[in-house]
C-alpha cells in the first residue's frame, strides 16, 4: 500500500504542476498532505513535516538574501557592461547566446556547488536573455542540462556518496566515467544549439521588426553584423543596393539570422525601457559600479573558500550593498519591497517542499519504495544489475534525496549484484549516471533558486528540461558500458 501510495504521490503531483492545474507551491502542500492521511499518518503528520522543515531553514534563509543581492546589483546597473560585452562577443543569434550559456553553466559547475552555479549563470546571461527577447525557460534549461551532468564530478556529491555508501576510492568511482561525461556534455552542448536555434525561429516569426531577415546564407558565417552594421537603419535599404530593407536588412528575406549586435547595443534606450534594465531606471548607481563590483567578488569568493555558512556571507552581502547604493531608509524598504514577489515565491516553495519530503520519510514511503523495487527484479536479471542500477537512478534520484538513494537504496543493490560477479565500483559508476535527471528534482533547492531567480514557472520548466536530461543519463550511462566502466556480469 506504501509503495503504491507513494508513486501515486509523485505522479499527481508531477501531472498537476506541468498541466499547470496547480501552482508548484500548492501541489507541494495539498498533494503530500491528501496522501500522507491516506498512509495513515493521522495527526502525526504536523510533526513529519515541522521536523522535514528545521533541515529546510538555512537553504531558505540562502535562497531568500542570494534573490535580494542579486537582484539589487541588476537595480544599480552591475551587469549592464557585462551585457553588452557578451553580445558583442556572443553576437545576438540566440543559437550562440545559448551555447554560451551552456559553456559558462558547465564551466561554473567545476566548483560542485549547483547554488553558485546557477546564481553566477542566471546574473550573467538574464540580462541578455530579457535584452534579446529570448525565453527564460531556455536558460533554465540549458542551465540545468550542464549543471546535472556536471554533478558527477567528485566533490560534486554524488560520487563521493556512492564511493563511500560502497567503501570505495572515489577515483575508483569517477576517473572511468571521464569518458562519459565528456559524451554528456556533448549532448548538452547538442541540445543548447539546437534550442537556440528554436529561438531564432521564433523570433523571426514575433519579432520580425527587431530582428529582420537578410537572405544570403553567407550571413551564417558571421559576416552578417560587418556587411549590414552601416545599413540605414530607417529602412531605406542596403549600401551598394537599391533593393528596399525591412529593419536595416534586404527584403524578400527567408533565412533569419540574428547578427544584429550594434542596433541592438546602441539601441539600448528604446529596446529596453520599462524592463529590468532600463537605462533611465532610477536605481541605476554608476559611480558605485567599482565598489559593487568588488563587493560582489568578495562574495564570490567567500562562496568558493566555504568559510562561513553561505546564508550568512549573502545577508552581510546584501546588508552592505544595501547601506551603500541606498543610504536613505525608505529606499532601502522600497528595494527590499521590490523583490518580495521573487522572495516569496522561493521561500514558500522550500518551505512547502518540506512537506512532501516530511511525508515521503515520515510515512515510510521511501523505504518502502526502493524495497519494493529490489524485490521485484528478477533472478534472471542479475547481470545486468549495474546496467538496471544506472535505469533507477533516473527516477529514484529525483523522487528521493541523494542520501536516501545512495545509502539505503544503492547498498542492497550493490549486495545483490555482487553474487553475479558485479563489482561495487561498477555499482557505483551506473548510480551517479541519473544526477543530470536528479538535478531537476523540486527536492534540489539549486533548482529552485535557478527558477525563482529567472521567474520561470517550474512546471515550464519541467517540460522543457526532464526527457533532455532523461536522454543525457542513458547516454551516459551507455558510453559507461561502450568503455567497460559499467560491465554485465
């Protein structure tokens, strides 16, 4: 009953919040409270989720003051150089802009923390996404893609999980699996190009007076920005031409190619008012640029050195940031008014979170979950433990926490598949190829910040973001078995 109550748990609530029949926050509440009663928690299901809370507090208190500092640093104009530098670098095709953001987002992750990643991420390429007219939910996307197959790295957690769930040398675990995480990131880097170039389609189709359509298919090569950057911009046409331009370009155009960087970055007034970077906003501070500039070093490096509790380095941040761009009280409560929307939609989803994660543990769900599921493989299977292994670890990662799976779950596994001549270490390498799935999980709270942070609904999310990091695990996990990293027994 455990067992079916708990998968019935999980797929109502992902039904209801990516047919978006309910907000992400209410599904979390209403959905784990309705099942929880029906496992016979009673009354005792108050005290299931305050306990699941009290572990939910300083993620909370993190995420809350990282949405306030980064949020005041867009307000004074600390990212609008970095803006047009990477448009004049990137270009404005959105099929670079997105390859980049996959490129910085994998890069990033090298520090095993998917917190700093997606707040390094989403402050450096929001800006540009919203510049451009681009959709938010491809960040997010491409964000997760290479932070999840990132994951893998040894200080990441997960492996250092398995390693230690197995009593193995965590270089035993990754080291062979080097192979397959560079196929993954291949796949990732795929998925981005592609993405960006469904973007360029969609703009040419809403956006056909910003972004024009030149038809030479030289344009492709990037000489597009240097053959039109001298272009009457009024639509008289092309230099050396008489044929009549539509927005700076030639028309009877059919190949839309988005190169239009200069118009773009010089147009700065009329493309971006009224939006979070508006060049006349009144939070604007240039002359603070340097010290907002270092202070948001500092916070950086704070977060990479792991000092001090990183909910306590984003308060003084925020505080400091605070004090010096808006000495005066009322701004300072206009501000933090300002980004309580952002605030409250994040906090009340980890808080909410607690709920589900309080009942999943608290009922008994969990652990009768993964029993079941080692029960019912067959005898017959055996061999292909590692292989089955590598398959669960896609869903269970996401439904459960890494701790749950990688220290309840993974050990009978592992137990089970060693009378087949399956060694731990194989175990272990097929176990960490589901965090790029895992990653996704509305148990991550990375995931959450990265969502509240771009204002993406999770459910859009989810839609675009789960079958893409469903096909980068089983990739993995297939180059795991090409190299020998993930054997058969």
């Amino acid at each position: 009953m455990l067992v079916l109550l708990g998968f019935a748990m999980i797929a109502v609530f992902m039904v209801l919040i990516m047919t978006k029949k309910l907000t992400p926050v209410l599904a979390l509440i209403i959905v784990p409270t309705v099942f929880g009663l029906f496992a016979g928690a009673g009354l005792g299901i108050g005290d299931m989720v305050l306990d699941s809370m009290k572990s939910m507090t300083s993620t909370a208190a993190l995420l809350m003051f990282a949405i306030i500092y980064f949020g005041l640093m867009i307000d004074v104009g600390l990212f609008d150089p970095l803006v047009k530098f990477i448009l004049r670098k990137l270009g404005n095709d959105p099929a670079k802009v997105v390859l980049g953001t996959a490129i910085l987002a994998a890069a990033v992750s090298l520090d095993g923390d998917g917190s700093t990643t997606f707040i390094l991420t989403t402050a450096a390429m929001l800006p540009v996404y919203l510049r451009l007219k681009m959709s938010p939910v491809v960040l997010t996307c491409v964000a997760g893609l290479a932070n999840g197959t990132m994951n893998i790295l040894p200080w990441g957690g997960p492996t250092a999980r398995a390693a230690t769930a197995l009593h193995l040398d965590v270089n035993d675990v990754f080291v062979p699996m080097i192979p397959s995480l560079i196929a993954g990131l291949v796949v990732v880097f795929a998925f981005s190009w592609l993405l960006g170039l469904q973007e360029r389609n969609r703009l040419r189709a809403t956006e056909p007076e910003i972004w024009g359509v030149p038809d030479s298919p030289e344009a492709f090569d990037g000489g597009t920005a240097a053959a039109f950057s001298s272009t009457d911009r009024t639509g008289s046409g092309t230099p050396g031409s008489g044929t009549p331009a539509v927005g700076g370009f030639p028309a009877g155009s059919s190949v839309a190619v988005l190169e239009r960087t200069e118009t773009l970055v010089d147009d700065h007034d009329s493309a971006m008012a009224d939006t979070a970077l508006d060049p006349n906003r009144s939070t604007l501070r240039p002359k603070l640029i340097w010290f907002n500039l270092g202070l948001t070093i500092a916070v950086m490096v704070m977060l990479v050195a792991d000092l001090v509790p990183l909910p306590f380095v984003f308060m003084v941040g925020s505080a400091i940031a605070l004090v010096v761009n808006f000495p005066n009280v009322k701004e300072q409560g206009a501000q933090l008014i300002a980004h309580a929307p952002s605030i409250v939609a994040v906090v009340s989803m980890v808080m909410a979170a607690a709920v589900l994660t309080g009942v999943l543990t608290g009922t008994g769900m969990v652990e009768a979950m993964s029993a079941w599921l080692v029960q019912i493989i067959p005898s017959s299977m055996g061999p292909f433990m590692a292989v089955i292994t590598g398959v669960l670890s896609i869903p269970m990662t996401f439904f459960m926490s890494n701790d749950a799976f990688y220290f309840g779950v993974l050990p009978v596994l592992s137990e089970t598949a060693g009378h087949y001549g399956i060694s731990a270490a194989e175990m272990a390498r097929a176990s960490i190829t589901g965090q790029p799935f895992h990653l996704q999980s509305p148990l991550v709270p990375a995931i959450l910040l990265l969502v509240s942070l771009a204002k993406v609904d999770l459910g859009d999310h989810h839609k675009k973001v789960l079958w893409r990091t469903a096909v980068i695990s089983l990739v993995m996990l297939g180059v795991g078995m090409l190299t020998g990293a993930i054997g058969i027994g």
